[in-house]
C-alpha cells in the first residue's frame, strides 16, 4: 500500500492538494506493517494537479492521498485514477498515515466561515 501526504514543507500535512508540489510518500512495510516514509517528491509546478492534463502522474500510482484541503473536482479526478483521497486536519503524517493503515478515522477539518465542520472524506 502506498499512500501520497501533501506537504509543502515536507513536516506536517498541508492544504490546497490540487495545487501542492511536494509530497511525502509513505509504504506499509509487508512483514511488519508498519509504515516508513518511501521518498519525497518535489515536482515542478506544471506538474501540479491543478496544471497537469496527463494521463501518467506519481500521484496516480498510489492507493490513497492524505491532505489538509482540496476541492470536490479534486477528490473525482483522483478517484477516477484509482486514488482515495483523505481530507483532514491531522498535521502530523506519519500519524495520519498509521490510522489510515490500522483503519482508523482521522479527525475532521475545521470548521470554516459559514461554520460547518467539514467530514474527512474517507473510503
């Protein structure tokens, strides 16, 4: 299982996936199921989802996308890759990514001016 974190910073988990460049990637470990960070991507900024209009992105290759904000328009073009997308407000990602590995919800993000929290959006 391989499982994409936006992070701008590549510390804790940021918002605006479609237009993050930097991502940190994590794999669960077979034998211990742990999980352990894979690589980092810094990508350019044509390769953002928001400018990128190709079928073969990293992003694509993996099996969920854990961020702190995206849109709905988002959420559909990865779904329509094959990638689940995981809306939270969870800053830290190796324990974003450990709950989703154990199952677990990750706490939703805050709320915003018209004052609805907004539910992660989970599989």
């Amino acid at each position: 299982m391989k499982i994409a974190v936006t992070s701008q910073n590549f510390r804790t988990i940021t918002q605006h996936a479609g237009k993050t460049r930097r991502f940190l990637i994590y794999e669960q470990d077979p034998e211990t199921g742990q999980a352990h960070e894979l690589a980092r991507l810094n990508l350019p900024k044509q390769m953002s989802m928001h400018e990128f209009r190709g079928d073969d992105h990293p992003i694509f290759k993996m099996n969920y996308l854990i961020t702190g904000g995206s849109g709905q328009g988002f959420v559909r073009r990865m779904r329509g890759a094959g990638v689940v997308v995981i809306v939270t407000s969870e800053q830290d990602p190796l324990t974003a990514v450990t709950a989703v590995i154990e199952g677990k919800p990750l706490p939703p993000t805050e709320a915003h001016a018209h004052g609805q929290p907004h539910p992660p959006i989970m599989p």
